[in-house]
C-alpha cells in the first residue's frame, strides 16, 4: 500500500502541477454559470436560473472529470516518465486505481471549491441544510466520471480517442438530462427517453432534496450511480495490461 500512496500522490502532484487543468476546474463551472443564468434571465421563481444552473453545471462539470483522469492516464508528458512504475514489483492494477484516486480527489477539492464560492458570491441554492446529501451525489457523479475515463483509456489504450468518446458520451447524457436547459421543452418523448438517463436521476433526486425536502430516491439513485462506478473500476482493473505503457 505504501507504493499506491506514493503513486497516488505522484499523479496528484502531477495534476495539480497542470495550470491548465487547474484554470479549467475552478473557473469553467462558475463561468457557465454566469454566463447561461444570464441568458436565462435570472429568475425570481421557486427555482431561478442561478439555482438551476448553478446544480446542473456543477454536475456537467463533474463530468467533465473523465477528460482530467484520461490526461493523468495516457497523457504524453505524465506516461513516459510513469513507464518506470511498470517495473516495479507492484500489481499493474495499482496504475490505473492510482489515476481514479488521485483525479478523484483533484477533482472533489476544486468543485467543492466552486460550490463554496458559487453559494457565497451568488447564493445558490445547494438544499440548505440539506446541502451534505446534493454534494454526495455530486461527489457520486464525479467518481463515475472519473471511472469512465480511465475505462476508456484501459480499452482504447490513447488519451485521445479516450476523451474523444467520453467527451461524445458526456455531452449527450448532459444535453439529454437536461443540464443546459429544462429536457421537456423538447416534448413528451424525448422527455421520456431522458428517464432512462442515470444523469436525470441525479438531477431530479438533487431538485427534490432541495426543493421538497424529499429524499424517496435519494439512496436509489446513490447505489445506481455507485454500483457504474465500481463496476467500471473493477473492469479497468482487470483490463489494464502493463505493456499498455509501453
């Protein structure tokens, strides 16, 4: 365990160390914010454009995290000096588990950061007291995103179709779910379609936490997002292949 810690705070570091990725983390969700809040015209209703907007970009953001392990995975200045770690008398799991954990905590500090900053400088609506249960299933998505990443790169074996797939698969689940805009404004059936959407449970589970104090499919929706994350783990685990590195 103490080569994990060590590789962990490695890709941490090596993360971290990223201004680019950095800059994306903090300012990108708070910026969508504002910018798509504007558009919306604000709002003075039960649910204005700062709250809606203010969940479901944090949750595209989180996201957007499978794009930060795919970088910590495959990306060309981090691989070459980590082909070392291949020949190490350590399991080759603890390669691809090292970029979920180290991107997954990257990735939870700077977005909590955001929700902090989103609620003190625009007072968003996080649930109130409630806020602990909407930042676990943010918390929840953005393991899954991570995940999903580092899959990706164990099937695909490059950063670049890695995160050109996620990018695709992201985007789709974030427009379907309705992230950018209320989903049944395209009508009943594509509204329809849009429940089948792991990434709709989560929204209407947050909004119902929030708004009516309603936690039925609360614990639900935690376990199905959960249960795509390990499941994705435990598959990259076992498809990762040191000579992947090579």
């Amino acid at each position: 365990m103490y080569e994990l810690r060590k590789m962990v705070t490695l890709d941490l570091l090596n993360l971290m160390k990223n201004p680019l990725w950095v800059a994306y983390a903090t300012g990108f969700p708070i910026l969508l914010v504002i910018i798509l809040s504007f558009l919306g015209g604000g709002g003075n209703d039960a649910m204005g454009s700062l709250d809606y907007f203010g969940i479901t970009m944090m949750l595209f953001a989180t996201l957007l995290s499978s794009s930060f392990s795919a970088n910590a995975f495959m990306e060309e200045r981090i691989k070459l000096p980590n082909m070392r770690l291949v020949m190490l008398p350590v399991p080759s799991y603890y390669i691809p588990l090292s970029k979920i954990v180290a991107t997954f905590i990257f990735s939870v500090f700077w977005y909590t950061l955001d929700g902090f900053l989103l609620y003190g400088l625009f007072k968003v609506n996080f649930g109130g007291g409630h806020w602990p249960a909407v930042w676990i299933l943010l918390v929840a998505t953005d393991l899954f995103a991570v995940v999903l990443g580092v899959l990706f790169c164990t099937i695909f074996k490059t950063e670049t179709t890695a995160n050109q797939l996620t990018s695709l698969i992201i985007q789709s689940l974030a427009l379907l779910s309705g992230c950018f805009f209320p989903i049944y404004v395209l009508g009943d059936k594509i509204a329809a379609i849009s429940q089948y959407s792991p990434i709709t449970k989560v929204i209407t589970t947050i909004f119902e936490v929030i708004y009516d104090r309603n936690f039925q499919d609360y614990v639900s929706t935690l376990v199905i997002i959960l249960s795509f994350s390990l499941i994705g783990a435990v598959v990259s685990l076992k498809l990762f292949k040191g000579e992947d590195y090579l």
